[in-house]
C-alpha cells in the first residue's frame, strides 16, 4: 500500500484525448482542483476541492490558487550534447553541423564536461516544464551512460542512447560499425527498463553511417525489440541530395531505413518536412513517427512541415513534436506550440492551442507508447505535472484579461509565454524547479 503524501490546490487541466477528434470531451478541467501525490511519486486522487476526502484534510499542501496544473511537457527529440549550443548560425542543416555542431560534440569524451552539461541539461528540461524526454545523446558511450545517471537521480522517464556514426563527421566523433553495435548493447543491458529510464538505438542519419552500421542496426533492433529508435529524416533539401548519392539504390530516403528494417512502432523520424506520398504510406504502414520540430525548422530554414500531408485519412503518419534543442532555439514547448502554430499557418492549417498542448503531452506520450504512466493527470500515472502561471508577465495579464475561452488562453501563453510562466515543475512527485513567490504552503 502506498500512502498519500502531499495535496495540490490548483486549476487543473487534463487531456483525456485528442481535441482534433472530439473537442468537446478532450479536456477535464477543475478550475477549483485538487491533486493527491502518494510516497512514490503517483497520482492517487484528482477531483475538486469540495470533493476531497476528509482523510487527505490534513496533509501538508502546495497551493497554487489560481494558476493552472497540466501534466508535464513531453519533448520527444532534442540532442543532450548540443545543450547550450543554441543560436549557432548557419546557412543550412548541413552548414551547421559542420561548421557548429560536431566541434561542440566532440568535447563529451571528457566525462567531467558531459557530467556538468547533463546537470544544465536536465536543469533546463525542468524550468520549461520538460519532465519526460527522448535525447539523441553523442558518441561517446560514457557520456550516454552520465545521462542516464543523472536522469536516474532525478527518477526521471528519459530515453536516450548513445549516438552511432562511421562517416562523413570529424575522426574523433566516428564510432565503427561492429564496436557502435557493442557498445550500444552493453548500455542497453545496464540500463534500458532500469526505472524510467529507455534506451533509443540511434543512428544519427543516413549520411553519417555507412551501410554496414545500418546493417549492425538492423541487428540491435532486432535483439533489442523493446528499445526505441530514433533518427532523422528527410529534414533538408541539401541532406536529402546527399543521401540520393550516398545510397544511389535506394528509391527516396525513407528507402534507406526502410532496407535496414529500421521501421516500426517504437521508430522516430526526426523532421519528415519533404516526404513523398510513398514515404508517408511506408510510414504509416509501419506505425513509425515523425516528429516535428519546429522551432528548429525555422532557425535552419529547412522547410515547413505540413501536418495536413501527414495526416491524410488514407495514410495517417503518427506526428510527434520537439524542441530539437540545439537546432531548435528554445527549450520551452510553449515556444515549440507558438512555432507549430505559425508553420501550420504557412500551409493553411489552423493549429489550435488544445491541439498543441495536446500534442506536447498526452500526444507524445500515446506515440511513444508511454500513455498508460504519463501524459495526462489520472489517478496511477505518475506524478510529473507542471503549474502554469498563465498571467506570469505584465503582458500575458494584460492579453488575459481578453481571453475568451481555455483554448484562449492556453493560445496567448503559447505565443507569448516561456520559462517565466513555469512557476514549478514536479517530476515523480517532488518539486525539482520552482519561483518561488506564488506558493502557499500550508
Ligand atoms: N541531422 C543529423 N544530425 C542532426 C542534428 O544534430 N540536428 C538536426 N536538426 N538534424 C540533424
Ligand atoms: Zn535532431
């Protein structure tokens, strides 16, 4: 038997599902509500004030009054190696790894700077409400292995692996096919299913492995059917060009992966903004994911994705969204939502504020098969939830005082809000971010 532990006074919202399917039952809202946490770190009991049980009257309560309670963020593709190397300017994707990226990478074979930049990492992840993450983490095993410690300290549901990649990149960041492979393996044994911690087997992309890494990927998959994967794809004009060259006998870049069986339920596929018709069935039929990254879509100028093409009744493609921190330029999903949006507006779709909070939470969680645990606030998931101070700065008081509706608002702190509205951030039930000045604990 667990035993409850702490009460949450707040206005909680929750999603139950997706509002594009039916809007009107998509949210559970208690604008008066209450939250129960138990000794190990799950919901126990959710419901309004009104209705909490006497036996929870006297435990200790963080009371947030007005500001609203969702669960926590869910960023489904960033790069841990590439923490604070945001703002890098480039003329391209490929420009910008070349010229940025692998340099900065390279210095994680040094396990005190992979362990300083796993703290400011995960510390970033939780001012921004992240509590649940998939990291591309670098080369180098050892700091794979530095982040799933660190995440373990916080019991935090993070997935990572270690980077693989035998070409075209600087000599010091290339791994080989069959040590790649190895080590890849013996991570997976220490610490995949460990708490909430998975493992993602994670080719970096098409251009950076050769045939017989993709080849030694195909084999870890398939011993390891449990574990994600995670890569990228089809995110630039210039890459895909590449890849047409480096694999001349594939017929489009999804083929590549495709070759190597590295399609599936548990695939992610950073990016996707430029796939044909038989990439997106391919996709669809083998339940991958694509996940949009927009804010760094924009920063790289790789494209803008359209959501409308990847949702066609006929082929539905599972759509992720992500920071892809240090491509993306902001850690916050609120950002990531307001950035969606814009793209989505570009290709004549209006996104809607319950949308993209949907899919920065229970939507990436459904996606990564995490739904039962996290995602949504119910009695049994985790606790991972974050407060929301949806008036945090004179100018979202001041749009606030027009909000019309949830929708609305939830839409003005999607444009205008960032860390400052993330007033604290609870992972597993205890408090690893907070300002201060808006608690009353009684
Ligand atoms: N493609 C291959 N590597 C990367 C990366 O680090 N960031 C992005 N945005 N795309 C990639
Ligand atoms: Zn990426």
């Amino acid at each position: 038997m667990t035993k409850a532990v702490k009460c949450i006074f707040a206005h909680i919202i929750s999603f139950n599902s997706d509002p594009l399917l039916n809007p009107s039952k998509a949210v559970t809202e208690y604008a008066q509500g209450a939250m129960v946490i138990d000794d190990i770190g799950k919901i126990t009991w959710l419901g309004t004030r009104e209705d909490l049980p006497k036996t929870y009257a006297k435990l200790p309560k963080d009371d947030y009054g007005k500001q609203y309670l969702m669960a926590g963020f869910i960023d489904s593709h960033l790069h841990y190696p590439q923490y604070r190397m945001l703002a890098a300017p480039a003329k391209n994707l490929l420009d910008w790894l070349n010229r940025f990226t692998f340099k900065e990478e390279a210095r994680y074979h040094d396990a005190d700077h992979a362990t300083n930049a796993a703290k400011h990492f995960l510390n970033f992840l939780h001012a921004n409400g992240t509590t649940c993450a998939m990291a591309f983490s670098s080369v180098h095993k050892q700091a794979a292995d530095i982040l799933f410690s660190a995440a373990a300290a916080s019991n935090m549901a993070l997935i990572t692996g270690k980077t693989m990649m035998d070409r075209n990149a600087p000599d010091n960041l290339l791994d080989q096919a069959q040590q790649g492979a190895l080590d890849s393996q013996s991570l997976i044994d220490k610490w995949h299913g460990k708490g909430r911690l998975n493992y993602a087997i994670t080719p970096r992309f098409a251009i950076t492995s050769t045939e017989a890494q993709l080849a030694a990927t195909q084999q870890l998959v398939e011993q390891n059917p449990n574990c994600y994967l995670q890569t990228h794809l089809s995110e630039s004009p210039e890459e895909i060009e590449m890849v047409k060259h480096l694999f001349p006998w594939a017929t489009d870049y999804t083929h590549v992966y495709e070759q190597y069986g590295l399609l599936g339920k548990k695939s992610f596929f950073g990016h996707g903004i430029h796939l044909s018709e038989r990439e997106c069935t391919a996709l669809s039929d083998s339940g991958s994911t694509i996940v949009h990254c927009p804010t760094s879509n924009s920063f790289l100028g790789s494209g803008l994705l359209s959501l409308k093409h990847l949702r066609q009744a006929k082929r539905p493609v599972k759509i992720g969204l992500a920071s892809d921190i240090g491509g993306g330029t902001s850690y916050s999903m609120l950002h990531t939502i307001g950035e969606a949006f814009k793209i989505a507006s570009f290709n004549n779709i209006q996104l809607t504020a319950l949308e993209g909070f949907y899919m920065a939470t229970l939507g990436n969680a459904k996606t990564l098969g995490l739904d039962n645990e996290i995602g949504s606030l119910e009695v049994g998931k985790w606790a991972d939830f974050i407060i929301i101070d949806p008036k945090a700065t004179a100018l979202l008081e001041a749009r606030q005082a027009i909000s019309e509706s949830l929708d609305d608002s939830l839409f003005a702190l999607a444009i205008l809000g960032d860390d400052r509205a993330i007033k604290a951030t609870y992972v597993a039930g205890k408090c690893r971010h907070q300002i201060s000045s808006n608690l009353n604990t009684a």
